[in-house]
C-alpha cells in the first residue's frame, strides 16, 4: 500500500475549510487536516454584523450548515472525512522538512506535522490607528467570533448609549448600522472626505445623506488622534481637528492586512502589498505550499495589476482552486478579481464593480467617460425603489470598465449583471439590446440596467452632453451662473427644488416660452429634472431650436447630494 | 424653407411610442405623428394583471410617467412635440403613395395622411380556441385596457365565484394569481402536459405544485372542447375529455398572434411564422416602411432562426431602433432576442433565457448537457430563499445555451446573469470563479449562479454523475430498483421524504456503514439529500471506496415534482 498523501491546511476560517473539502472531493484517499488557531471552524464572518444588530440571535447560525449542523471537527471527520484540529497554532513552517510546527492553545502542547501539500489560508488582521489609547477597555474590531460575541453582549445588555466608528469602509457602515439599530447613538470617523471608497464621491454623499437620515452621525475629512480614557476604560475619542467625542464603545475598522507572518519567517516570497505573492495556481514561491484568501495578493483582470482584496467570495473560490491544485497537480487556475462588493447600509445598498472613475484616473487610463442614471427598479405600480447607476466606460472602445449602484432598490441585481458583462469584455454597444427577464414584478420594460447603457450610448455619441451634479455644484459655488432649468411641473417643484437660481420650466411649456431663455446662444444651459429624463428632453428641444451649449445634470435631483432649498 | 420629413406611426401602445419619441428625439424638425386605434396610449400591458389582481387601484397608474402625468395627446404634444391621434384606426396602406387611409372611430369620418417613413406598431392579437360557445358573455382574454377595466370591476363586485383560465402560459398564470387573488375559485386549463413551456417539464411540475399549493386548480394534458351557456352567459366549460367545470368567467389566454392585417393587404413581405418580416433595421420589405413590436417576425440570436417573441421590453428597444433609422438612415441594428422570460407566480417567481433542454432537443443539437441546483438565494440566517436552476450548455464548448430559474427567491437576478452571459457567449468555465457583489443580505458566499456552474462544471469534467428526479421517478415506476441513498440526518428524514424505496444514510454515518451497501460493485446507486450537496459528497465517497455506479439526483427533494410519502 502507497503512503497516503497529506494535505495540510492552515486556517479554518472560508478559504481553507473550502481548500481541504475540494482535495478531499478530488482525492478521496488523501489525508486531510486543518489546523485552526481559533477554537471555531467555517466561521460566516460576513454574517457578525447581522448577528450584532439582531438581525437572528442564534449565534449557532454563524456556524452551522444550511440545514442546522455545527460544523466542528466532528462534522468534518464524519461529513468529510477531514481531520480539524480546533485551538492550534501554527508557528512555524519548515519548507526544507516539509513540515509545520503548531501549539495545542488549550494544553501548551507543541509539535509537528509533515504534509506534502500546504495550504496556508491564515487570514487577515485589523489594522489598528498608531494613536495613544488603544489598549483601553471598549475598544474593539469585529473582525473575530470573539469580537461578535463582545458587540452583541454590548447589543443585549443595552448600557452603552454612545459609540464611535473609526473608519466609514464596508465594514465600518456595517457596524454603524448594527450599532444604531442596537439603540446606541453612533457617529462614524473618516479620514478620507468620504464613506465607502469602492463608490465615487457622488455616490458616496447620497449613502451618506441616507446614513445620516437614519439618525447616525458621519464626520468626514478627520481621523482619530487619541482615544481617552479614565480608569483603563475608554470614555471619548479626540479627532485631528481636536473635537473629543464623548463615547464608551469604539469599534475599529480602518482595513485589515495580510497575516503573513509565518509565510515570512518561512521565506515565501511577499508581495508588494505585503501579501503572499502566488501564481494564478494559488502556488506560492514554494512549489509545495499554496496560499488562499485575505493573506494572499491578487490579480486585478482588468488592469492586470496586484492588489489585496479580502471578500469572502474569492476566498472561497480561491480555496477551491487551492485544494484541487494541492490534491492533484497544477490544472486550475483562479483568474483574479474585479473587485465587486456590496454593503447593506441601513435602506440602501451600495455596491461596485470593476473601476470607479477616480481608480481609472489613479490608474492614468485616459479614455474614461461616465454616466449617472437614476430611476426606479420597478414600475410604480409595482413599488419600484430607487437605483442611482454610475457607468464607467471606455470612451474609444466603449468597453465596460466599472459600474457602481446605490439606492434601496435590486442594487445586487445591478452590479451583477455589470460585473458579467465586465468579466465577458462587453462593450456598452453588446448591452443596447440585451434581452432582459421582464415583469413588472421585477423591472422596468427598458431595465435600468440598459437604460444606462442607453445613456452612456448617447453620451458617447454626443447626444447627451452630461454635467454632474458636482461639477454643477462647483459652478454655483465659483458663481459661474449658467442658465439653470428645471424641467419638472410646479407642483414637484414645491415640494423639493434645489434653490440655486434655477429657472422653472416644465418640459410641456417649455416649447412656448423659449422667449424666456438667454438671448446669447452659446450661453451655458444647464436642465434637468427629478432623474433628467425629462431635462434630456428639454436639452434636445433647445439644441432643435438653436441654442449651442445645452447641458444635462445626470441623474437630477435625485442624484444631488449637497444641500437644497427644500 | 425645406419640406418637414412626416414619420408616421401605427400604434400608440409600446413600441409604437418609443419610435415616435426616439424619432423626435433623433430629429428635432420632424413631423411625428401617432395613429393609435384606442383610446389610450402607452398602457403598461405588461401591468394589466396586477391592477385585475389588486396590486394597486389607480388605473391611471398603466398610463402614467413616473412621475403621475397621464401620457395623453397633450402630453405628447407639449412634452415631446408628437400629434398623437386617439381612436384612430389605420384601415390601409398606400406604398406607391406613400400614405395611409385611416377612420375616426368616434365620428366615422376617413381621410388619407402622407408619410415619408412609415413605423408599424399593430400589436398581436389573442388566439381564440375554434370551439362552439365562443361568443358566450363571460368569456375574455386580458390583452387590452378594456379587458383589464372588465376584469377589474370582476374583482370589485365580488360576485363571480368560478372562473377558468383557459391556457397555462406566462398570461394565464398572471391571471390566475390575480382571480385568486380577487377571492374567485380558479382552475387553469393547459392542453400541453405542462404549464409555461418556455421551461422544461421538471421545473414546470415544480411551478404547478406552488400553483396548487396557493389553492388554484390546474388540468394538463386536456383541452377545451366547448364554452357551455344559458341565455347567452357562459355556465361551464366543457374538456376534451368531456369533463365540464362549472363557471361564470373564462378567460382565454392560449398566446397572441401577430397583427399584420394592415402589412398584409399592403403587400408588404410576411414571414413563415405569420408575422411581419423584418431585416436587422427593423425595416420590411419596403424601404420605407418599418415595423416593430408583437407584429413581427425576429431572430433567436442563439439559433439564428426566425421567432415570434411577443415581449414588451424587446418590443421597446425595437421602437428605439425603427425610431432612430427612420429619423436618420438605417444607422442602428437589433440583434434580435435570446427569449428571455419572467413570471410572478404567486411566491415564487418563474424565469428563463435562452435555450430549455427541450427546445435544443428540437433544434437536433447534439451535445446537450443540463445540471440542476438547488440553493437559498442568501444565508439562512438573512431568510434566504430557495433558489432551482436548470442550466443548459454545450458539452463540447461549455458554451452556456440557456438557463431556466424558479422559487421564491431572487429569481430575476440568476436569470438576469445568465442572460448577460448568454449574450456574451461566455462558457461555464468562464464563470466558475465569477466575482459577483457577495455580502450575506444578498447572496451566499458562493452565489447560486456560480455554484450552477460548478455543478455543470463537475458533472462535464466527470465528476457528478447526475440523475434528475424524472429519471429516477422512472425508475421507480418501471421497478429498476436502484439502490437510493437518502444522506440526510434523522430528523430531517423524520419531516419528508420520498417513500420510494430508499434507506437512510446519514453523510456523517455513511463512512462507518458502508456494509449496509450492495456487495455488487457495479449496482446502480443513486444518492441525495435536500439539495444533493451531501448526497454529492456521499456519491464521491462510495466511488472512493470502490463502487463503480454511483449517480447523484440532482436538486434533491427540493427538486422533486412527484408524490412524496411524507
């Protein structure tokens, strides 16, 4: 009888419990053995947030299989047949020898154990502000099992009254909202000047503005300089500009890095972004060690570079690629990320996909247009909720380059579908026509998704000649006073306007009262209306009737994120 | 000053519309004109059975913007410049004059109007069944405004108990949910073995047993042989098989055909499908004469061959193209369609793109290979809810053909996926490490989609060997006798199962008992579970240990159509 073949994967979080399954499905007379520092396995990290805020209460949900099962080393030994070793630290790993040394935590007990395969899926670690403080009672990630089951002591005890997010990334909005609806009055702290950087700034001042109504404070533009305490416990956090906001809860979330320290010390090649440098096999510099998830670097397949990107998704597919490479030999490879995520942030959601304007202008792409649509999901008859679109494309090509989608409609449903046209190298062109499942029940006729397509269609051909909000906002503030119209009906416009000198002109008048509009010809005119359909309209109009410099404000004022009159 | 271009078009309904307002939008100069026989312009048809089904009362809601403008003649003088005529009715074209002769319905008067491009927008009309009875008061289909207010005022007055659907496709199953809805004892009536045939028989059976379940009656495999009446009413409804169902209402909703009267008498060309032959401009065979929408004939972009594809959203984007090359030249294409398809049915939703199993069989492709997944659209503890795929590929290429979805979870999105895909004829491999927007309000982990393509992907590297249930269901019928593996756990067990002959196994159990298993190596073994997730991990751990013939049965219970024990 041939010696079996030993897989050894370090980490039971995502990636490596999916790295071990796969070998084992691949290799059924492999030995297959996790070794996990934590004393729980499979852990839904993504999930704690939810956990937090009540969304479920049972904390088994966290960690069980879809029909109830706990997954503990016993699950794995009889459901998989895989050996889960819970509470051991690996703290070395011994390339030469082929094996790693771990830590019994619960006994203090070492030892060692040869493989022929590794994979190393160990992770992520907060990064923490190098500020004075840090170490108070109060202060914490949610990063860990531990850290959730603290928050949602925090949550059910019902003592604390104010907390501080530091950071307005994924998982800071997160935690806001987990808190907030905890009772907890809550602000968030971004250095940055805004939340959520997958979105441009656009669209990440509507999520803040829809934060912000949900009763949660967000302070921008200002990081942390300390946190306060008394007593070892935390009682405020000072910011840069000196504010000290009185709190007895902080919760960090400004990133996470690689946890690559014993990749390291064992000599695997690190990346530039201090990540795990693999091959598109998940193989590290080390022909017999694979590495997975949020400790490794990745490929970026639109512009081909590395980057680190810690979703829970990739983790898993990565892992898959990992065990069948580890369990046979090299024949999958894992082709690298867009960089799609998504965030639940109170009523909305907020998603991306592939580049953002400023990452494609970071990047030095030169050919870059956008388009910002707004519309319903649905029809009103059928409750349509809002979806705010910004398409990047191409503009010599027309290729897809990214998409972000917020608002509390089907934002998912969006970004999914940009992120398979982005993963097939469509073009805005291949999507004028796609054939969409229509319902009322689930969309509009021409779908909002093609509706962009169509927007960003006639932009490209000159036919829609788009300002942004913000850009409208920067004329009004430098007083450049272009003719500003809105096109929507008087009764719309007493409801809300948005007060900056804006003439009023519904679409229906607008053929009879062009005496109204600048003599000048080549004078600046800017319409637009509730989502500028309607001001498109109006545009077209004033071009068929001579003026030269007609504007639209993409996505009207549904998309206006500053303030407003009323 | 140059003569105006005149663009007339036949038809005020969807497409019609849209190639008058893109017409006008693509030439400000232009003289756009409407002739719609009805009285009202642009209803949202698509909408007709969730205002008869109570979803909203406003009927103004099907003819409003979105933002509660009613789009009449005025609305579609002031807003975009277009003379609609209402109640208008086309009774001839002239194409050697270049006119059209037309009636006023409401005087009776007639006149001629010159067109320099002429759109033909005439819609389709319901099929009747030739039976006796037809004309009996009681009997309508749901395809105008008229039938919606008739079916409507059904609903208000509460006073009819017994209706029948006459046809189990995507209308008659809309209209089922909306009389059941409205209180009426309903009972749909399909001559095919199946309802709505753009999904394959095992997913339709699924779809019938939600229809059941919701407490309406179906009746497949049978036809209508006789309206039956008293004093004019209808009083039943007579089957082939001589059954008769007593009722006040009948609404017949066996399909549409194209309404080419009009083309026809104009000599215009007419295609083998009766519908109007159009090329890629949507352009007949008179040059001068478009034609968009039901009335026509289109392409299946999968296949290449002619289709009547009666949707509203493809009949939008073909006015956008008529409206454009009628403006301008012919400048713009469409691609034709992939058939793309969404349902509410009650709870669940039931969608479909591209090719079922059973219209690629009747195409005579050859290298067919389907897989079926069940899955929860997102984790349990977000109430995830059951998603079934049936995906279809070519088993050469791996190029995705088709997918259909049902249940109550976020059908829409899976179909919405696969169409982009199909369209961008990207291949299971392609999408098997898919980076889609994961966050668990909105998906697993591994989305549903992406696990479908690693089902397809393990079953065309050899891996799954599935069943569906309707093989296995046959076996059972024909006494084969297979030895089937239930891998569920006790409990589950213990709440449902199939009765068909199969042992309990538990996955976890299964290792310590594999002596309860055939000694015959070669025996036909056929594993599952819930979703055949274990039952998959169960079949690789028997081929493990030696036996040859093991086979999964692909969604499991949740995917089984047929009687169950318990």
């Amino acid at each position: 009888m041939t010696k079996k073949k030993r897989i050894v994967v370090i980490g039971g979080s995502a990636s490596g419990p999916k790295a071990a399954a796969k070998a084992r499905r691949i290799d059924n007379n492999a030995e297959v053995v996790i070794l996990q520092k934590e004393a729980d396995l499979s852990m839904a990290s993504c999930g704690y947030p939810y956990y937090v805020g009540g969304f479920f209460n049972d904390r088994n949900q966290l960690l069980c299989t879809p029909t109830g099962v706990v997954r503990n080393p016993i699950f794995y030994l009889n459901a998989k047949n895989i050996d889960a070793e819970v509470s051991t630290e690996v703290t070395a790993i011994d390339t030469q020898n082929h094996s790693v040394a771990f830590k019994k935590l619960a006994t203090g007990e070492t030892g060692t154990m040869v493989y022929d395969k590794l994979v190393i899926a160990t992770g992520s670690v907060p990064r923490m502000p190098p500020v004075p403080g840090v170490d108070l009672t109060g202060i914490t990630t949610l990063q860990s099992m531990k850290d959730a089951d603290f928050l949602r002591k925090v949550r059910d005890e019902g003592k604390i009254k104010k907390a501080v997010v530091i950071g307005g990334g994924l998982i800071g909005i997160e935690t806001c909202e987990a808190l907030q609806l905890a009772g907890i009055e809550i602000t968030v702290i971004e250095l940055l000047p805004q939340l959520l950087t997958f979105l441009d700034l656009e669209l990440a001042k509507l999520v803040e503005n829809h934060v912000k109504d949900k009763g949660a404070n967000v302070i921008t533009d200002n990081g942390i300089a300390a946190f306060l305490g008394e007593n070892g416990k935390l009682t405020a956090v000072k910011l840069q500009n000196g504010t000290e906001l009185p709190c007895e809860l902080a919760v960090v979330a400004i990133g996470v890095r690689p946890n690559v320290k014993i990749a390291k010390e064992a000599g695997l090649k690190i990346g530039d972004l201090d990540g795990i440098d693999v091959n598109e096999y998940m193989q590290t510099s080390d022909p017999d060690i694979y590495a997975v998830g949020d400790c490794v670097e990745t490929v970026n397949r639109i512009t081909g570079k590395k980057v680190l990107a810690p979703y829970g998704d990739l983790a898993n597919l990565q892992g898959r690629v990992a065990g069948e490479n580890a369990a046979s030999i090299n024949c999958v490879t894992f082709p690298g990320t867009i960089q799609t995520g998504i965030c639940k942030v109170f009523d909305y959601a907020a998603g991306s996909t592939g580049l953002s304007e400023t990452a494609a202008k970071r990047l030095g792409l030169s050919n870059v247009i956008t388009v910002i649509n707004a519309s319903p999901d649905k029809p009103g008859f059928m409750e349509g909720k809002l979806l705010i679109t910004k398409l990047i494309a191409d503009s010599q090509t027309g290729r897809v380059l990214g998409a972000q989608c917020i608002g509390p409609g089907n934002v998912s449903k969006q970004i999914a579908q940009w992120a398979i046209a982005i993963q097939g190298k469509l073009t805005v062109e291949d999507l004028i026509n796609a054939d969409l499942p229509y319902a009322p029940p689930f969309s509009l006729a021409i779908d909002h998704f093609i509706a962009t397509a169509h927007l960003m269609q006639n932009k490209m051909k000159g036919r829609l000649k788009g300002v942004t909000c913000k850009e409208v906002w920067e004329k009004v503030q430098k007083n450049e006073k272009p003719f500003l119209i809105d096109t929507r009906g008087p009764d719309e416009f007493e409801q809300i306007r948005l007060g900056i000198g804006e003439t009023l002109i519904p679409l229906g008048a607008l053929r009879k009262r062009l005496q109204e509009l600048p003599e000048d010809k080549n004078k600046e005119i800017i319409c637009y209306c509730k989502i500028s359909l309607r001001g498109y309209e109006a545009a077209l109009a004033l071009e068929g009737n001579g003026w030269k410099n007609v504007k639209v404000m993409e996505g009207g004022i549904t998309a206006w994120p500053y303030p407003r009159e009323k």
